[in-house]
C-alpha cells in the first residue's frame, strides 16, 4: 500500500518550469503586488515628466509664431511686388484681429490672436480700426512696425523698407 500512498501523492504534486506546486494549494491573486505599483508609478512620472514642460510655454511659442507669419507674409509680398513689377498691399483690421493681403496667387485672410497696434512712419502708432499698406513695384515706402502681444508677453516685428529686412524683437527681453 505504500506504493499506492506515494502515487497518490505524486498526483498531487505537479512540477512546473517555476518550481513544485501543490494542487490544494489554492493561491489568492486579487490585487497587484508592490513590483507592479511601484513599475507603474515609475512609468507615469516618466510620461509626466516628458509631456508637462511642453506645455509650459505654449502661449509664448503661439505669439513667436504668429511673428514669424507675420513677417514672412510682409517679407513674400514685398518681394513679390518687387519681382513683378506689380502694386500689392496688406491691410490689418486691428478690430477683428484679422490681416488680409493681395499678393500674386490672389487675396488672402488670415486671423491672427494678439495683434495690438501697427505703427508707419506716415500715421504713428494705430491701435484701432484698418490700416493699408501698398507696397509698390519699387518696394515699401517706409518703415512698419506690427505690434502683437498677450498679457505678459510682446513681439514688434518690424520692416525696414530701405533694405526689405524683417526683424522680429522680443520686447520682454530688450
């Protein structure tokens, strides 16, 4: 009968890859282990960690943007009069935030958030209303500046007619 015993406890015993388990042995898993929390909390600081500091400066990098297309619009338009010997112009509706510009493809409208006031050498400083600027076979007639900003932030990028240059300057820097 011992033969039977040990048999019968054999049965009973199975041999995995992971070592020997008992089959009355009945194991509770109804939650995670401190491997597992202390993993996942590792991965959701590191994905904090990369993803938060992006959004850090988003509306800085908004207002920067919206410079670069400002200036690159006056720049394409004024190389464009130039070039084809043609009268295009820009016009800023200050009130509406929008800038509208005729260049060789035809008439274009962009809105823009911060625009606060443009300044020409002819009319100062406009804070309100439209102002058109034609820009001529021979080039701008004058400086310009575009005034644009947030609360905290402000960008002047202006355009020096002599030279057809286009400056963009931080105004929070100096």
């Amino acid at each position: 009968m011992a033969l039977t015993e040990k048999k019968a406890e054999k049965a009973k015993t199975l041999i995995s890859r992971a070592g020997i388990s008992n089959k009355e042995m009945k194991v509770n898993r109804s939650g995670f282990t401190l491997l597992e929390l202390i993993v996942a909390l590792f991965l959701i600081s590191l994905i904090t960690a990369v993803v938060l500091p992006s959004f850090a400066g988003f509306g800085e990098r908004k207002l920067k943007s919206e410079a670069r297309e400002i200036a690159s619009i006056m720049r394409f338009v004024n190389d464009s009069a130039i070039s084809r010997k043609e009268i295009y112009w820009v016009k800023f509706d200050l009130d509406g935030n929008v800038v509208v510009w005729k260049g060789p493809e035809g008439e274009k409208t962009k809105k823009f958030d911060n625009l606060i006031s443009i300044t020409t050498q002819s009319t100062g400083t406009v804070p309100r209303g439209e102002v058109t600027i034609l820009i001529e076979p021979l080039g701008l007639r004058e400086n310009i500046s575009v005034h644009m900003g947030t609360g905290d932030e402000n960008m002047t990028i202006t355009f020096n007619h002599l030279g057809g240059k286009v400056k963009i300057k931080d105004e929070n820097k100096g």
